[in-house]
C-alpha cells in the first residue's frame, strides 16, 4: 500500500500544480496548454511523472580485501 502511495503522490501534485497553473496564470483564447484545464492538469501530472523515474546511483567501489 505504501508503495502505491509513493507512486501516486507525484501524479497528484503534478495535477494540482497544473490546474493552479490554469486557474491563476492561464490565458483565455490561444493558448493550447493554458486555455483548458483538461490539458493543463495532464501537463501537470505528466511532469509528476517524470520524479517516478529512476535515477542511476553511484556505486561505492569497496577496498579490496587486505589479506
């Protein structure tokens, strides 16, 4: 369950963020993202989606073993 939530918190804010971003910053006619909610929010949550994605860690290199 805890690992669901962890996926979906990102989509959730990404969708907020994005219909805030239409709600006070938004244009009224010929803007494509901005002039609809619908679109706004699906901008938002595909952002949101890219924090899912995972990063390359750096591997720690472990001394050899003294013998």
């Amino acid at each position: 369950m805890k690992n669901i939530l962890i996926k979906i918190i990102p989509l959730l804010v990404g969708g907020v963020l994005g219909y805030a971003y239409y709600h006070f910053i938004g244009c009224k006619n010929s803007c494509p993202i901005q002039s609809n909610p619908y679109t706004s929010v699906l901008y938002g949550i595909l952002l949101g989606a890219i924090f899912l994605i995972p990063s390359k860690k750096k591997e720690i290199q472990q001394p050899p073993p003294s013998q």
